[in-house]
DNA sequence: CCATGTTCCATACTGAGAGTACGTAACTAG
DNA sequence: CTAGTTACGTACTCTCAGTATGGAACATGG
C-alpha cells in the first residue's frame, strides 16, 4: 500500500468508514452503534475515524447525506420520466415510497437523524437534497397551471411529513408490494387536493 | 415524612421522577440527559429511579406517555366544541399544531421518541392516545358522509405525519402566532381532499 | 407492640464507550 | 536528504448506564 498520495490515503479511508457507517448505523441504530464498531468494520481504528471526522455525530452525518445523495438521484430519474408535472409528483412520491423498503434508509433518514442532528440540522441538509427535488416539483406544477398556488416551502413539508410517515407504514407491512398501491391511492388522493 | 403509606411514598416519588424527567428531556434531549440529572432534579437518587423503572428508555417512555394523554385530552376537548364532524378533524389539528409550540413536548414526541423506542413501539402508544383521536374524528366524517371512503389508518397516519412536520415547522417559525393561520391553511386544503 | 418479611431507596461499585493525548509511520516540499 | 505536515494507531481519561448491596420505612401475622 505504499507509493500512494495523501488524498489517495485519505479518501480511502474516509469512503471505508462512510460506507461501513452506512451499513452499521442503518442495521443497528446510532446509539448501540459504537465508533470502535464502526472502525473496526472499516479495516482501521477509531484514530482514524476522529482523525477525518469532528466526533460519531458527524461520522453518522456523512452517511445521512450518502443516503440523501442516493434518493435524491432516484427520485430526479423517476419523476424525469414524466411529462406531465402532476405524474411527476406523484412518480416521485412513489418512488420514495419503494425507497423506503430499505431498513437503512428508514432507520438513518427517518428514525434517526432528526435526533441525532437536531430537526433543524436535518432538514436544512435534507433541504439540498429531498426536499428541493419535492419543492422544484411543485412549483413546475403550480407554474404550469395544473397545482393550485398556496404557500410552497410549507406545502412541500406537510407532503414530505406525509410521505416518511407512509414509508415507515409500507415497511413495517407483512406483505409491503401489497399495501404500496393501497398507501400510494391514498398519497394520491392528497396530491388531488392541490389540483385547481 | 413518616406515616405515609408505600403506595404513597410510591406515587409521590414516581410522580417527582415522570415530572423531572418531563422537563429535563423535553430541555436536553435523551443522550444528553443522565439519570443521575433527572433523579437530582426529582430530589432522589439513581437507585430510586431504577427501583421503580427498568432504566432510563422505560423512565422516558413514562414521560413520553404523560405527554401523550396530555394532549390527547386537549385534542378531544377542543374537537368536542364543534358539531360538523370536518370543523373538529380541523379544530383538533390546529389544537395539535398550537401544542406543537411546547418545545419539550416536541423533543420528547416529535423527536426523539421514534428513535428512543422504536417506531413501532412511539406508534404503538400513539395509537392508544393521538392516533385514536384523529382515527376517530375521520371516521365519524366519514360515517356521517362528509369524507370520502378509503383506508381509514393509513389516512389517519399520513395527516399525523404531515400535523408532526406542520408542527415543527411551525416552532422553527420566529412568529409561530403570525405562521400559525399560514400553516393552518395548507392543512385545511389536505383536508377538503378527504370531502366528498 | 413485637418480629419477620417486603417494599423503597441510597451508596458504592462495574463496564462500556465517547473523546483525547501522544507517538509513529506515510507522504510532501524545499 | 531533511524538515514539516498529514494520516493513523495505542493508550489513556471520564462520563454515564446499569448492578450489587445494605439499610430504612412500611406491612403483616402473632
């Protein structure tokens, strides 16, 4: 392993110990998830993972926005499929909705993070990444004339709300391919209200 | 103090941990808050915390539950006041978006208690105190024809998720009594969705 | 009212884990 | 090649959840 750069080396390390916080934080939760584990899991020791990270707070932060990243990239390739702005919305909503199948994802985004960062901290990052595909959404429904118009940044939160607490529902579900046309119908039906 | 029954010295002592430990994770948070703090607060020690509760999740989960049946009596008092079943479902979750402005109620509820016990465990209680309360109002409009048939707990939680982010985002507002009438708005419009 | 058992609670301890101090190895710049 | 910087491991400290144990307050059968 030698003959390598600085960045090479750290870049390394901090991609290992990222995706093994993913992994590790996702299946066992932020609080029962130490940093030795974390470490360990990503070949090094805890020197290293406070060497590139502040303290477990923002380790488990880097891989809140990986996972962020990663939804949003989805939610941006399903609702492009769509032509009209209205099945956009409602692509996107469903998309996240088969996102939250993943036990990471829910328990990182959803369970998590809010706590761990703080509301605000959360979905000021959230806000970059989910939240800003939702809010561009709406607003090309509502330019388009086909939403009604209202208060958007509030709007796009309560639908947001909605959703996360339909994931958590879809996945706690026995069978969730069943219960997602169920959930998504009543998604829907929401989505309706906003239609001039 | 003698003379007094153990029943007595009980209640009184659990009453005093329930009440510190309201306060001190409502103002703290859960990780930061120790049991030593909370037992001090209450004028005990640890070893009298962990007689009458299992640990400190089992303290918080007591706390959470009086936070629960407080609001849940606010919420049924204020739906009571109106005959039309659609004004009380809209009646009650501005009742829930004005408690939402209680910071220690949005700590423990909102906040951390998902990740604390668990969602399914948070929903659980829930479903016996808040979630009961919307579920009722919903199908009342719904029997008495003003909303539209559907999957009653599903739509019951999603505008329980989109009331928690209202809520939130209502205490992060610096006017929360100039947003309120905002926010209410939005949420008015998901619910004329439900109308028939 | 006394003896014995039970409930309640404080004090002293143990263990786990977050964070820190410091030493060393790997790279970089001159 | 050397001085300096960055990356990381090791060995600590310190806080805190949870446990063990003893004793005080109360209950109960005689």
């Amino acid at each position: 392993m030698a003959g390598r750069t600085q960045a090479e080396r750290s870049d390394e390390t901090t991609g290992r110990l990222v995706r093994a916080a993913r992994r590790l934080f996702g299946a066992g939760g932020y609080v029962p998830t130490s940093i030795d584990a974390v470490a360990a899991a990503a070949g090094v020791t805890k020197g290293a993972a406070y060497h590139h990270f502040g303290g477990k707070v923002a380790l488990f932060r880097a891989a809140f926005v990986r996972e962020l990243e990663e939804v949003s990239a989805a939610l941006e390739r399903a609702a492009g499929e769509e032509r009209e702005p209205m099945a956009a919305l409602r692509r996107g909503c469903r998309t996240f909705l088969e996102h939250c199948l993943d036990p990471g994802f829910r328990q990182i985004v959803l369970l998590d993070a809010p706590s761990v960062l703080g509301w605000e901290t959360a979905r000021a990052i959230e806000h970059d990444h989910l939240l800003r595909v939702l809010h561009d959404g709406l607003r090309v429904a509502v330019a388009g004339g086909q939403a009604a118009d209202g208060d958007l940044p509030v709007r796009a939160r309560l639908v947001f709300g909605a959703l996360c607490e339909g994931g958590m529902l879809l996945a706690r579900s026995q069978s969730p391919a069943a219960d997602l046309p169920r959930l998504a119908a009543e998604a829907d039906r929401f989505l309706e209200a906003l239609r001039l």
